[in-house]
C-alpha cells in the first residue's frame, strides 16, 4: 500500500492504495468520483478523460501515484458553458462519453489557444487557425461516442470556441 | 387502449404545443455534470468485485480446477466455480406464454454445468474486496478440458444451413410466381452475393450489474433494455418471487440492442452475492463483454433481379444464411425489407440459419435490416448501372401502391416523397452517371443512394399518471433509457395530452417496481408507451371532470368528456368556453392529487396485457404493412492512391410519422447513419476460424467510426403522421442504418467503377 495526496477538483484527497491502482479506479472506486467513464480501460475510447494540470489525459492509461501532488479535474470539478452547449446542441444520448468528451474538449480548446496545430492543419507553423469543424473533428477523434452524437459535440464546441473568441 | 389512442390523434395534432418541438433532453444536465449514475457507481457499504474466468475451448468439458492460487491472492473472498457453485435453475425455454422467456443470453445454466459451449463462456467467478485483486486471481484460476469437436467457422458451415421456418413474429420464406424463370428470361438482370461480417454494438459503456441481497429480496442495478424480463428472469433463476426482484436502470450507456437479454454477467455477479452475503459488482472488461455477450451475426446473401428493358422489374431473388449459436441466438429477418420494397410479379425469399459452437447472436441495430437493405440496395444499384438508368428513378418505377407479397395496404409509405426531398437537398441532379467520371485532384468522387426501410412495433405499455393539486404531473412507466431522449418525449406527450407546461411534467422510468413498460427493442419504445401514456391521460381527465361535475360551482358541470379541451393547466368547454384549471377542481374537492393507470401489473393483468398485445399486433398484421421509411443519399470522396475512402456529405430524408421531439430525433437518425458508416467502411469482427476466438475484443482493434469519420449529417423528416400509430407516431431507432451500407457501396462503386460486396469496404479490397 502506498499513501498518495491526491488533489481532486481543488480539494486534497488522501488514499492508501496499491501502486498498480489506476488514476481512473482510485477516482471512481475511491473517491466516488463516479463522473468519470471507464469505456474499454486501455486507452482507446476517451471515456476516461480528465484534466492533470489542465492537459488531457486518458485516466485509465495513468497509474494514481503519478498523479500525487497534480492537480487533477474530473467532469465533477467542471463549470463551464461547454456542458449547456451540448445539451442545446443535443451533442450526447446515452451519456457516457459526455464527460470524456467535454473534458477533453476544454483541454482541446487550450491546446488550440496555444498554437497546436492538428493533423488537418495546412501549416502547421501558421498561427490562428481557424478551428473548423474538419479542426475540431480531428483533434476530438480520440474520444468515441457510440451514440453517434458527433455532430451535436463539433456543434456545442464550436460555439463555445465562437463565443470564446468574441470576448 | 387502441380506441382511444385513434380518438386521441386530431386532437394531439391541432393541440400539441409541445409535441414536435426541439426540447433539450431533460437529463442532459445530470450527464453533463457527472452526475448521472450507471450501473457500476452505486456505492454500496462493503461493496465486493467480481472477475469472470472465461473458457479457453471452443467445445468440451471441464476435467480440473485449480483455484488454490486464486484463493491465495489478498483479498480474494470466494472463487466460484462449477464445483462449488449452488444450485441455480436453468433458463427457461422460450414460451409464447411468457414473453419474459425470450430473454435468456444463451441456454446455458452457468457453473451448473462441466460442459463448454463456445471460446470465452464464464466457467467462474471470482470476488474480492478491489477490482484489482478480482481480475488478478480470476487470471490465476487454472482450468483443465476435455475438448471435443467443434463447427465454429462459418464460412465453412454454410452448406449446413437449414431454411427457417415462419412464425407470426417472422414471416419466413416467400415464393410468389417463378422468380428464377423470370429473371432467366429477363431483358436485363443481375446475379450478385454479398457478405457482411459479424459485429458488435461496442455501447461505450461496458455491461455491468450491481447486485445485493436482502434475505430472499434482490436489488439489481444494470443497463438494460428490458429490466421486467429481467426481473422475471432473475427470479425463476434463484427461486425467489418477483416481486422481491427490483431491477434499478435509470441510465444506460449505449445498448443499441445488446443490453436487450439477460447474459452470464447478470447472472453470476446475482450468484457471486448469493455466495458470499455481501453487494458484488461486476464490470464487465471490454474484452469480457465480446466474450460473454452476443453481437451481430455474419451474412451470406444473394441477390438476382431481373427487369424489362425500361426497368419493369420481372423477378426478385434474395436469399440469406445466418449463424446462430447452439446454445442460443436468432434468425435474422435479412430478407424483411426485400418482401415491401418492389413492385416484382415473381418474388422469392428464403433465410437460411446454421448453429455453431459459438456464442449466441442476438439483435443488434435493426437486426435483419441492416444488413439486409445493404445487399438488397446494392443489387437494385448493379441493376441500374445494367439498365443504364438512374438508381432513383428505377426505385420509383418500381414503388409498390400495394404489398408486393400479399397486397395488404401500406398503413403509410411516402417513400416517394422521401426521395424527392433528400434529392433536391443532396443535389442529385448535379451527379455525373459514369463511374469516376466526377473526380476531384486525387480524389474520386462517387455519390450514392439507397433506401432505408424497418418495420414498426407496438408493444403493450403498463402507465400511471398522477396528477397533483399545484398542477404537476408525474408520469411512471418502467421503460428504458438509453439515450434515445424517452423521458423528454413522454413528458411532451403528457404536457399536451393535458394541457399543462412540460415543465410540470416529470417522468420516472428506468426501474422495475414502476408500472411494466415495454421492453425497448424494435423501436417500438415510444409508440408503446405513448400509447398506454394517451390512455391514462384520458382516464386521468375524466376522473377530473368527474370530481368537477359533484360540485355544483363548477362551470364544467353539465359537460362530457368529449366536449372538453385540456389546456392552460386545466378543462374548457372548447377554445372560448368556460373551465377551471386543476389546480381549483382538487382544491374545491380536497384532493392531493388524482391518478390514472392502463395496465396491471398482477400475473392476471399480464397475461391479459400479454393477450391483448398479440391480439392487436395480429390484427394490425392482417390489415397493414407498417413501416418507416427513407432514402440515404452520400457522397463519398476515395484516394486514388489509397483506396481510403472518406465520407464527405450525407443526407438521410425519412418518414417516421409524427415526430415527438425535433432535436433527439435528428439526434438518433444520425446516430443510425453513424453506425452504418462503421459498417460499411471498418466495422469487423474477426474469429479465429479454428477455435472461434474473438481475436479483436477491443475497440483500439474493432475500429468504431470516430469523429474524423463523420461529416455534417443533414436529416429531414416528412412529419406525416402514421395514421394507425399513437399520435402518429412510427420509432426512429433503428430505420436510419438501414441502407447505410449500400448507399456507401454504391457510391464508392460511382467513384472508383469496383463493386465491393464484402463488408467492411477496406481500402485494400480497392487497390
Ligand atoms: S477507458 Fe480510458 S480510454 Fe477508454
Ligand atoms: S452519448 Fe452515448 S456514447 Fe456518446
């Protein structure tokens, strides 16, 4: 058993757990941070996504005690006008990639903030890509919805990118 | 029930504010915030795990166990096998008397048995205090077989296949004239096999059970699509009454058919808690999910059409070989669609099913259909290039006024109508006939159509509504959720049915001790209950009206039923004439609230809910086809250097009646184009011809479509009402993958001039 100070959504966490533990488990069977989606628990599906440090980060791939002292944002520790956008944009139906989903959204929107470019991206040293939907598209393909609710995702984040602009 | 649904719809119509209109879903906020629950995120005090060990041959029996590592491992509580595992009573055989019989998994009495039934049955169960410990010693439980031979390929098993007979549920062979003899005389026909591979439903949420035992009382959290059956289920399986059985499925996440049965998952993680007194969760590993639940079965079909030179039809051909699993499975309705589509003198139909020692297969996305409408609707294309005639325009010279098999009418088909609106929004007119005549740099350019056909269901539907004094309404059927936006669409119902905001509607469903609701299959989920859900409404008024006409003061005094309109919170004598609202109809009669119910829940009032059921649907068959409908227009861009192909535009044009809520609807129809594409373009599941073994059991290897994948899906719907439907009403839920397939082939075939007619069109089948 290792002793971990996690740090969830702004609040410190203490666990005892074993080294093998992953970040996903200890946040859904520890902590009851339930938010969080296990859709296939070897990186393929995005349902697991949360922020560390405000990157994204597949929490099934990532062990718990690498994460001591991060800081960790789970969809519960999310509030932002890209959750309301999906609902009006209808981006989810079942619901259980919509946390994956948001979260490595927000991340996404960063990413591209910063000057990330995409494998869509003409050039990849031009500045201020606009952040189509073929853009978004492809920097959101490592999250899977089943539903198929992928146009009303594009849809609510390319709004929200809209509206983040504009300010 | 019926009758008063049929009264309902001029009123539902002229009425509906809230009916038809894109209301968010009203459990968006719980699944944008986390705060949604699925079955693996109850916590329960001393929750415990569970781990399945899955057999490692395709046929045999058990000669050893050796649990003593396993056991060792820290935290391990209970190492569950054949050789210690109580006594659990087998699935039952199906029974037409009970409906709740047709969802066993397989016929299989886990770890009641030494004997093996396919590569990846459950032969223990081991539970532990961390998931980790779980899955550590179920890796350490060591299995000795006597394996014995086995038929697990199908390609190789084709010759056993047998024709299946009809039922009433499945209308089986068709011959109608001599379709070989026409077609051999026809000016121009074509003569094509096609093969779809198996395929998994991959809902993103992984099958999971909570189960906890109170004494003889059982509480069940799972995803399901039929939480009564389930129930039912669970009960004959322990020796329990049902009634102690609760099945709590508020959210499901994904299910697209496979959260329909009860599979071996259920069952255990329900005996692991029997076993060892404490709640057991068991969350299925993607891979444990390939393993122990069914998926689609692989097709072999053929299609032969032939046609006078002006594209007449003359004979139509379809024949199809499915797979099922000895231990359990379906036969596929490949040929349904292939009976209502073409106006052919000479029809032949015929399914033909092998079993194997392999897993059941069981309904996935318009089991059938979907695979089906992709051969179908490939071959119609292959005859239109023959006839050199447009692929639309075939369609239409051959669009049935009446079934094409037995003459029954069409309850609705505007099919034609369907094609003209997604044509003039794709811009059909713009295509170039010739195969690779429309290129684009590197890119070939290939535009294609087919039409999506699926028939619609209507099971029976137990509702309660109960209507309070402050003017809210609680509505409470035990249907299911899987994201199709049920609770949303019941609530637009209810608000219009008795004229009160759909704000003050709330809807409970999702859990077995409510009202039995249908079991959500056949997109028939929200016809169901809107029909039960329209009943209750009006048993709900009259009971109003009624506690209204004791009072002397009442300005309804005098008035009947049918001379009233709910509206604005309460009754009124037509749009001007005098009402009160509710809210001062309960008051005056000191009544807390009034509630409504269709449906009993005794054994009685299923048995006569079951009886009526048939009764309806065998008479509804007598009369009618009924049936959504659509046309699927792509286009699709391939690299010629590749052969990848992309998919660049969509339009799906459908009639699906009356459509309840603009926004999920859409939402779904897409969802069903999303899934066609996977199966049209990369969507497989590979065996190991030898033992059966799924060698892909995970999504990073069975390649779902992805964002990247899916362009801007633009679905139109007619909004015609079905007039023999509540509210008009016919299911969304599965008609929009029918034709996906086909509609890709054939624009691929536009692009590129290859015919691929062997699903998935990989690019390496067009270099
Ligand atoms: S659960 Fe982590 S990527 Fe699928
Ligand atoms: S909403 Fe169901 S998987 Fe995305």
């Amino acid at each position: 058993m290792v002793e971990i100070h996690l740090r969830v959504n702004g609040v410190t966490r203490s666990l005892d757990l074993e080294p093998w533990v992953s970040l996903l488990d200890a946040l859904r069977e520890r902590l009851d941070l339930t938010g969080t989606k296990k859709g296939c628990d070897q990186g393929a599906c995005g349902a697991c996504t949360v922020l560390a440090d405000g990157e994204r980060i597949n929490s099934c791939l990532a062990l718990a005690v690498q994460y001591a002292g991060r800081e960790i944002t789970t969809i519960e520790g999310v509030a932002h006008p890209l959750q309301a956008a999906f609902v009006r944009h209808d981006g989810l139906q079942c619901g259980y990639c919509t946390s994956g989903q948001i979260c490595s959204a927000l991340a996404m929107l960063a990413e591209h903030r910063a000057g990330a470019p995409s494998a869509v991206t003409g050039d990849p040293a031009a500045t201020g890509v606009e952040l189509s939907r073929a853009e978004i598209a492809e920097r959101m393909s490592g999250n899977l919805c089943r539903c198929g609710a992928y146009n009303g995702i594009v849809s609510a984040i390319q709004e929200v990118a809209e509206m983040e602009t504009a300010r | 029930m019926t009758d008063v649904q049929t009264r309902e719809l001029p009123a539902g119509r002229t009425t509906g504010r809230n009916v038809g209109r894109p209301i968010d879903r009203v459990d968006g906020t719980a699944k944008t915030t986390g705060a949604a629950r699925y079955a693996a995120e109850y916590p329960y005090p001393g929750l415990t795990h569970a781990a399945l060990v899955h057999a490692t041959i395709s046929r045999g029996r058990i000669t050893s166990v050796d649990t003593a590592e396993a056991a060792a491992v820290p935290g391990v509580l209970a190492v569950i096998t054949h050789l210690n595992a109580p006594a659990m009573k087998p699935p039952p055989p199906v029974s037409p008397l009970n409906l709740s019989t047709l969802v066993s998994g397989t016929t299989v009495n886990y770890l009641n048995t030494d004997e093996v039934h396919w590569d990846g049955q459950p032969v223990g169960v081991v539970v532990a205090e961390t998931r980790e410990a779980a899955l550590r010693a179920a890796a350490l439980v060591r299995v000795g077989y006597r394996e014995l031979p086995a038929t697990v390929d199908f390609a190789a098993g084709q010759g056993d296949a047998r024709p299946e007979k009809s039922s009433p549920i499945q209308p089986g062979a068709v011959a109608k004239g001599d379709a070989a003899a026409a077609i051999a005389a026809a000016a121009v026909s074509v003569d094509v096999r096609y093969t779809t591979p198996p395929h998994h439903h991959n809902a993103i949420e992984p099958h999971a059970t909570t189960a906890v035992w109170d004494g003889d009382r059982l509480t069940v959290h799972e995803g399901s699509q039929s939480i009564a059956w389930m129930r039912s289920h669970l009960a004959l399986r322990f020796g329990v009454p049902a009634a102690g059985v609760r099945v709590i499925s508020p959210y499901v996440g994904g299910a697209f058919g496979g959260k329909g049965m009860v599979w071996a998952g259920t069952v255990l993680t329900v005996l692991a808690a029997r076993v060892t007194g404490r709640p057991v969760r068991l969350a299925l590993t993607r891979e444990g999910v390939y393993r122990t639940v069914g998926g689609r079965t692989p097709s072999a079909q053929r299609v032969a059409l032939g046609a006078s030179a002006d594209g007449a039809l003359t004979g139509l051909i379809h024949t199809s070989v499915t797979r099922t699993g000895r231990v359990g499975g379906m036969p596929e309705q490949v040929t349904s669609a292939s009976r209502h589509l073409y106006d052919v003198p000479n029809i032949t139909l015929q399914q033909a099913t092998v079993p194997l020692d392999l897993l059941s297969n069981t309904a996935m996305r318009a089991p059938g259909e979907s695979i089906g409408t992709f051969a179908l609707e490939a071959a119609i294309d292959e005859l239109a290039c023959e006839l050199d005639m447009d692929p639309i325009l075939l369609r239409m010279r051959n669009e049935p006024a009446r079934d094409p098999v037995d003459g029954k009418r069409f309850a609705h088909r505007m099919l034609r109508e369907a094609y003209a609106l997604g044509a003039e929004r794709f811009g059909w007119p713009e295509r170039t006939p010739r195969p690779g005549s429309m290129r684009d740099g590197k890119w070939l350019v290939g535009m294609g159509v087919a039409t999506a056909y699926h028939p619609s269901w209507q099971f029976s539907a137990n509702v309660t509504v109960r209507l309070a004094a402050d003017g809210t309404v609680v509505v409470r059927c035990g249907f299911h959720e899987m994201g199709m936006g049920g609770a949303t669409a019941q609530a637009q119902i209810a608000a219009d049915a008795l004229g009160v905001p759909f704000e003050a509607v709330r809807v409970e469903y999702g859990d077995s001790d409510l009202p039995t609701g249908p079991a959500a299959g056949g997109s028939a989920q929200t016809a169901s209950v809107a029909a039960g859900l329209l009943a209750a409404c009006e048993k709900l008024k009259r009971s109003v009206l009624a506690l209204a006409r004791r009072s002397g003061d009442s300005p309804l005094r005098g008035r009947r039923p049918h001379d009233l309109q709910a509206r604005d919170g309460g009754l009124w004598a037509g749009a001007s004439g005098p009402g009160e609202t509710y809210a001062a109809i309960l008051g005056r009669a000191g009544r807390a609230s009034v509630e409504a119910r269709v449906g009993s829940d005794t054994r009685a009032g299923e048995i006569l809910g079951q009886a009526k059921f048939i009764a309806k649907f065998l008479r509804d068959r007598r009369r009618w086809v009924k049936a959504a409908c659509g046309a699927q227009f792509c286009e699709v861009r391939v690299d010629s250097d590749t052969g990848e192909v992309r998919v660049s535009r969509w339009v799906g044009s459908f009639d699906v009646g009356t459509v309840i809520n603009a926004k999920t609807t859409a939402g779904q129809l897409r969802g069903g184009i999303v899934m066609g594409i996977g199966m049209a373009l990369s969507e497989e599941t590979l065996l190991d011809p030898r033992t059966g073994r799924i060698m892909n059991p995970n999504l990073a290897e069975y390649h779902v479509p992805v964002h990247a994948d899916i362009p801007p899906i633009d679905v139109h719907y007619l909004n015609e009402p079905d007039p023999t439907m509540p509210l008009g009403l016919i299911g969304v839920g599965e008609v929009s993958i029918t034709g996906v397939a086909a509609a890709i082939s054939n624009a691929v075939y536009h692009a590129t001039g290859k015919r691929v007619r062997d699903l998935p069109i990989t690019l390496d089948k067009l270099l």
